[in-house]
C-alpha cells in the first residue's frame, strides 16, 4: 500500500516542535557556557578589586581594594554570585564596565553590528573561496593544478591570523593602497581585508572538503552512468554533483562559521574593527568581568546561531538531511 | 540500437560561457573596488597650502572621556590640546607663563600669587577668570586621591583678591607646586560649563587652542578654537585614530593614513620598529635624549634576603653590560644609564658621576666576599641567589629581550634569575603584593621628576617602595621644603649619593624619545615632555 501523504498540521507541528527543539538546547547550551566561563574566570591570575582600582588611576592601597571587592560582591560565595549575575542578565542588565563606567548592555549592542558584518562578509568569502577552489580543483583535469590547489589550500588553513593579516596589509594597503589599513571608517572597502583574513583559512578548508565530496559523487553510480553516456564531465559535476554536495558542505559550513565568530576575537584586534571581539580582549586585559561574561555569551550565542542556521539550511535543501541530524 | 551520442553532440557551450561570465564579473567587481583606492599612499602634494588641513595622528587606547579630573584618563596628549595650566613646563624645566602671565612665590615659600592672563575665553565663551580658576582648583585640591600630587598634601587656601589675581597658600614651604601646576592632569582648567549642577562631568570645555568636534571608541576629532588666545592654531582639524595594535599603526604611517606615532602616551614606537621606516623618503623618524631611565629594582622588604646585602645588590650592578643592552635592544637609540635619572631632568645628578663598569670578576669577587659560593647558582648556607623577576612584555618592547639579556649576564657570576611572564594586571597585582625579587622600573619624566619619583617610591611611608631609609627620608624632605635653591640642589646631591652608596637600585639605560611623522607635515617640533604635544605652529601640505 502506497504511503499517504502526511497531513499539513502533522508537517507544520513537525517543524513547529523542531524549531522549539532547537531553542531549547540552544539555551542549555549557552547557560552551560555561561556557567564554564564564571567558573574559569575565576582561576585567572590576578585580582579583580586590584585591578578594577588601579583602572580608576588611584593607587593601590589594601583599603581600597577591600572596600572594592566589597562593592564588587566579591566577597560573597561563587554559586551566589553566579546566581545572581544570570538573575540580572535575564532582566537584560549586564552590570556596569569597571574601565569605562557605562552599562555594558548599551555598549555590547553599539557593537553587535560591526561583528555581525564582518561575520556575514567573512562567511561570504568562505562560500566563495570554498567554491572556487573545491570545484577548480575537481574540474582540472590533469595531476598539477589540483596538486598546486591542495597546497594552497594548505597554506591557508596552516597560516596564522596575524600573519595572514601582516602580508595582506603589507601587500595591499601599504604598497598597492587599495584598502585602509585598519578601521571600519573607509566604507566598504574597509571590510574586504578583514572579511579575507577572517575567511580565506575557513574557505581553503570548506574547499577541500567539497572538493573531496566532489570526487565520492563522482563515483556513484548515476554519475557514471551520465559519464557513459558521453555528459562533458564538467556538466556532470555543476549540474548533478555539485547540488547534492550541498547538504555536506552547508553542515561543514556551519561549524566553520561558527569558528569564524571565535575568530573575529583576534580579527577584530588586528584591524581595529570596533566588535565585541575587540570589546572582549580590552575587558579581558582589565580584568572587567561583567562585559568579559557579556561578550563571551553573545559570541557564544552568535556562533550557536549561525551553526544552527546552516543546519536549517542544509535541511531545507535536502530532506534525507532532517532524518540524518 | 540507436548510436550513442557522442561527446560533441551532447557538449553544452553555455557551460563555457558561464564560466567566461564569472570570471569576468569577478574582474569587473574588483576593479571598482579598487579603482578608488589607488591614491591612497601617495597624498604628499595636493592639497591647501600650509595653513590649515588636517593633521591624523594614531592614538594607542581608547579614551573613555576627556575629564581632565578624572584618573582614568591616559590621553595626555589629547588633554593638552582641550585644557591649559597655570604655566608650562619648558625646556629643561625652566617654566613659561600660560594661563597665569606671571607669578611671585613669597620669601618664606608659603604664597604663590598668580597673575592670570587678560581676556582668556574658554571655547563656549564662558569668561576665564579667578573665580573660576578657583572653583577648578578646589575640584582637586583636597581629593586624597590625588596625593601624588604633592600639592595637595600641603595646601591651606585659594584666595582670590581680584578677577585676576589667583593666591594659593601652603602649610609649608613647597617649591615643586609651581612644576606640579605645569601637569596635564588634574590640575588644568575646563570650563564651570563642563560640569553639570551635581558636579558631574557632561562635556570637554577648556581654553586650549582645539576643541571636541566628536569623540567614539574608535576616534576622537578636534577642531580648530576659533576664540584661543595665543593667536589662531594653524591646523583645521586634529583627528585622533584609535589605532591599539603597533604593526597596524605603521601600517598606517607608511600608508599614509596617519601622520605622527608616537611618544610614550600617545601611541608608541619601538626603537626597533624605526627599522622598518628607514628608507622611506615621504616619512621622518624623530628621536630626543631621554628624559626617562629605565631600572632594575629590588624588593628589599619581602624578597629573597639575600637582596638585603648591599654587596649583593652592587655585584648585580657590575655585572650588566648596560652599553651592550643600549647598543643591540634599542636599535643604538638609547645610552648606557647609571644615576636614576637621565642629565636632563631639573636637579639631576651629573652625567658620569660615576662609573658603573662592566666587570664580571668585580662582581663575583664582592659575591664571594658576601659569603655567597658555589659553582653553579651561588648559596650561603640556606639561601641562594635565585631570584624572581616579573616581567610584564607589555611595558617595552624590548622588555622580553632585556630580561633574558639580564638572566643569561647574572648567570655568568652565579646568579639564577627566574623570569615570570605575566599580564599587565597579574603583574600589577604581583607587584603591589610585593610578590617578586626584582623588577624593571620606569621613571617618570618630566614634569613629576626628579621629585615626583621620589615621593612615590622612596620614602618610608610608601607602601610599595623600591628603597627607603630615614636618613633618606630626611633628606628627600629638606630638598622638598627648603627655599633656597643651593640648599635645595645640596640636598639632592645627598639624595643621589645615598642611593648609590646604598646601591639602592640597578639603572639600565636611558629611554629614547621616539617619534614618527610625515614630512608632508610642517613645523612639528617635540614638546619639552612627552604628556605635551604643541600643535599650533603645525600645518600640513597635502
């Protein structure tokens, strides 16, 4: 007996329970977070009191620093202190910056959207970049150009950040001047060397695995039954390889981009790109744990995020994919 | 049997042609892209004429607000552009009228009369007079907080006899109030208009040559005041560009996107990195004699007690190759030190007073005389000679190298040395804990030395002091109180020749002031300190 086709509300609850499914361990997932991060924090050298007085210029003294820890909380249990702290972030209020003096939550959302810019143009370029080089590399015919390929591939996942970032700045802001050199301030233009530093490794390493899924489906059997019957091989792999890579490639992507948005961290110093990466070292160095624990939940946050949006993605594609998560 | 189709039949030409379009828009798209950028590094010779233009200068932390009274703020040569003193520190110490146009100090050294400079505006409009001056001095003077300036611990009372007379009374006699009064902060004037009715800070507001056009994380821009006094500032506009990483700042220099880096506060350049601008013809390097010395000081309190034995702390001075650290650490910009501070600063000791040479055997012997033997690290019974140096890489650049330099020397006459890496709070925690033997010590520069270094840290009640001594104590309040100035310079000489007896610290080098600019920019010259930075002779050509 042939299947019936199941009834609409049966496949809108579906989606319905599977969206509510997925906020659910997103929010587990971030509360763990949060609570690894507050007990981490507190293992660091150096004392918060300290610091948070020598941020204010004053120097100093044993008084100072007791009264600060006082002012702090400091001085109250660990588990209390967590509690507290998650009771205020679920009211929306992050504390108040030590270095600065102003409420996190305000300057935590001044820099959501350079972040979620450079993100967006970085994912942009490892789709690009991750095309480009898996399906060069499984066109070409011949062993060079692939080989040449791989190696550059290598390259790039292999190459540091910061090294990546020094011979592209040298290359072309300081030489050719096509770009600023830092800042967000030139426009457009401004994004493209930090959207390649922050894409280019993710791209060279989604390249290689498309490139990789290119070759299996190469080999399965309608393919080379299509190679039989005389399709260009070329045709074959843009036309019927390529879409059913897909599915691999969008759930590869998405871990990838969820590295990204850790990546922005040392991005974001590099170029002087005014995110919540650079927000988290400036707060990490002073010790300023309310918007240290903002800005690693909202990273946290983002990258859980834009993994669960290419998952989506990727089951929307392809329906055998719902089955397989 | 129908015939296969064979390649040719089945070959889709689009395919190709797809392709040839793809490589094409890419093309297309960046060369737009890139067909506005290309005047990026070569702006030297358009532009207005010297008077006028924008001067980018990169600033190397943000600045959260520019309140001249608050502690927080670390952009000095920002401030001095918004806010002025009293007076001004000059070349070697000498002070010039600024908002003050001339002053008397009393016999007794007690009353200090300011005679404040006619028809001074602030850049709202706002009249400055003695009333005002007064209101500003008071937002300071008492705030413990501000006890390294020592004026507050001396203060009795502001009195203002008329719109432009500023009296200022102490409880006893202080001669450093007058440098004290040439600081960037706290103690400048802005505007009654920069606070609000409770006393809080809204906005900059100062009688400066610039003024605060708008301020972000990422920059900070000045414009010219139209109202400045000492006549109108060359310069349109003065953008500051946070620019926190170093490589990016010259990055920036060479291509042309900012026009100084710089100075200790402002956005530093190491001496190694001027490396990298030397055969650039469109930029400068600027370097100056120190005004800062850097040292290697001990924890005499609760450190290892083998540092208590003076013959200890001298053999440790024999045996650094302080012209060997000059020459190769600091690219030969900086000079062998050996008093605490460099020549340049007021009432310093003389250049090569002394000579603290090189000498290995020198060392050893005065370690073998301290009762310290053995063939590796040296011991005494149950003490040995390994001590803790904590390090925090941020405070030089070549703080790294220095240490290993150091530990791989002290070695050689049997000295262990442990280097202890930590970050910039780690280490001010380490170090207010007094959690280490040895550590590299900054001094000031000018305006807070020679005094403001030995209020500081070498007094008895300081609680983290590199050195103290009630002999020292005496001394160091006679050289401060006295009014007469050949009392005053016998004082200091006492002063320096405790220390060196006492071998109270180990000096290491003279700290070069180093600077970059744009030759497009014209008539920059290095203000006396590195807090200062005077702009309004500067113009720029492009």
């Amino acid at each position: 007996m042939a299947p019936t086709v199941p009834r609409v509300r049966g496949r809108w609850w579906e989606l319905v329970t599977r969206v509510l499914g997925r906020l659910v361990e997103m929010s587990a997932i971030i509360l763990v977070i949060s609570m690894v991060s507050f007990s981490l924090l507190g293992f660091t050298k150096g004392d918060v009191a300290t610091a948070a007085v020598a941020a204010k210029g004053l120097a100093v003294t044993s008084e100072r620093v007791a009264a600060e820890r006082h002012r702090l909380g400091l001085d109250l249990p660990a588990a209390q202190r967590y509690l507290n702290t998650l009771g205020r972030a679920l009211h929306g209020d992050f504390g108040v910056s030590v270095r600065t003096g102003r409420e996190v939550t305000g300057e935590v959302v001044d820099r959501l959207v350079p972040t979620v810019t450079l993100v967006a143009a970085g994912g942009l370029v490892t789709v690009l970049v991750g095309l480009l080089f898996g399906l060069v590399e499984t066109i070409a015919r011949g062993r060079v150009v692939p080989a040449l390929l791989r190696g550059v591939c290598l390259v790039f996942v292999s190459l540091p950040g910061f090294a990546l970032a020094f011979l592209l700045v040298a290359l072309f802001s300081v030489e050719l001047g096509w770009f600023p050199t830092q800042g967000m301030s030139g426009g457009l233009r401004a994004l493209v060397l930090p959207a390649l530093v922050l894409g280019l490794p993710a791209g060279a390493a989604l390249g290689r695995v498309l490139a990789t899924r290119l070759q299996e489906l190469l080999s399965e059997q309608y393919l080379v039954t299509a190679r039989a019957q005389g399709y260009p091989r070329t045709a074959c792999i843009l036309r019927w390889a390529l879409p059913n890579a897909a599915v691999t490639s969008l759930v590869v992507g998405g871990n990838l981009l969820a590295l990204l948005v850790t990546s922005t961290i040392v991005v974001e110093q590099i170029f002087g790109w005014p995110g919540i990466g650079s927000y988290l070292i400036d707060s990490l160095r002073f010790r300023d744990w309310h918007p240290l624990q903002a800005s690693v939940l909202l990273l946290a946050a983002l990258a859980i995020c834009a993994r669960g949006l290419s998952l989506a993605l990727a089951a929307a594609v392809d329906p055998r994919a719902r089955v397989a998560q | 049997m129908k015939a296969l189709p064979t390649n040719s039949s089945t070959r889709m030409p689009r395919f190709r042609y797809r392709w040839r379009v793809l490589a094409a828009g890419i093309l297309l798209v960046s060369a737009t892209a890139c067909s506005g950028g290309a005047g990026g590094g070569n702006q030297a010779s358009e532009g207005p004429a010297p008077g006028g233009g924008t001067l980018r200068i990169a600033l190397g932390q943000a600045e959260a607000d520019l309140n001249v009274f608050d502690l927080k703020t670390h952009s000095f040569n920002v401030l001095d552009q918004l806010y002025e003193p009293l007076v001004r520190y000059g070349l070697n110490g000498t002070l010039q009228p600024a908002l003050a146009q001339r002053w008397e100090v009393s016999r007794d050294g007690l009353v200090l009369t300011f005679h404040l400079r006619d028809g001074v505006r602030f850049s709202d409009g706002t009249a400055f007079t003695a009333d005002v001056a007064k209101v500003d001095m008071q937002r300071w003077i008492s705030d413990p907080d501000n006890s390294f300036v020592g004026i507050t611990r001396h203060a009795g009372s502001i009195d203002t006899p008329d719109e432009r007379t500023l009296v200022l009374r102490l409880k006893e006699p202080y001669y450093p109030a007058l440098q004290e009064l040439s600081y960037v902060r706290p103690v400048r004037f802005p505007s009654p208009t920069s606070f609000d009715a409770s006393g809080t800070f809204v906005k900059p507001v100062g009688t400066g040559p610039y003024k605060v056009e708008s301020m972000s994380t990422t920059e900070i821009v000045l414009v010219r005041n139209d109202s400045y006094w000492g006549g109108r500032p060359n310069l349109d506009k003065v953008v500051f560009t946070v620019i926190p990483d170093s490589q990016a700042r010259l990055a920036a220099l060479k291509a042309g996107e900012v026009d100084l880096i710089g100075g200790d506060y402002l956005a530093p350049l190491a001496p190694e990195e001027t490396v990298q601008l030397k055969n650039q013809p469109q930029l400068k390097v600027l370097s100056q004699p120190a005004q800062t010395n850097l040292l290697l000081t001990f924890n005499l309190v609760s450190g290892n007690p083998a540092l208590r034995d003076p013959r200890v702390r001298e053999a440790i001075n024999y045996a650094l190759p302080r012209q060997a650290y000059a020459t190769t650490l600091f690219n030969g910009l900086a000079r062998p030190a050996t008093e605490v501070f460099p020549p340049n600063i007021p009432y310093a000791p003389k250049a090569n007073s002394r000579s603290l040479e090189f000498n290995r055997d020198k060392a050893s012997g005065l370690l073998s005389d301290a009762g310290y033997a053995g063939s590796g690290t040296r011991a005494k019974g149950d003490t040995t000679l390994s001590f803790r140096l904590i390090l925090d890489p941020g405070l030089l650049p070549q703080a790294k190298a220095l240490s290993e330099a150091v530990q791989a020397d002290l070695a050689k006459v049997g000295v262990d040395i442990q280097i202890d890496t930590l970050d910039s709070t780690a280490y001010a925690d380490a170090a207010t804990k007094r959690d280490f033997d040895l550590k590299f010590y900054p001094t000031y520069g000018p305006p807070y030395d020679p005094f403001g270094l030995l209020n500081n840290n070498f007094r008895t009640t300081e609680q983290i002091n590199l050195y103290s001594a009630p002999e020292l104590d005496q001394r160091i309040a006679v050289a401060l109180t006295t009014t007469s100035d050949s009392e005053r310079a016998a004082a200091y000489d006492q002063v320096w020749a405790e220390l060196n007896a006492n071998w109270a610290v180990a000096p290491l080098v003279e700290l070069p002031r180093v600077w970059a600019i744009r030759t497009a920019v014209k008539g920059f010259v290095l203000g006396p300190t590195e807090y200062d930075l005077p702009l309004t002779g500067v113009g720029v050509a492009s």
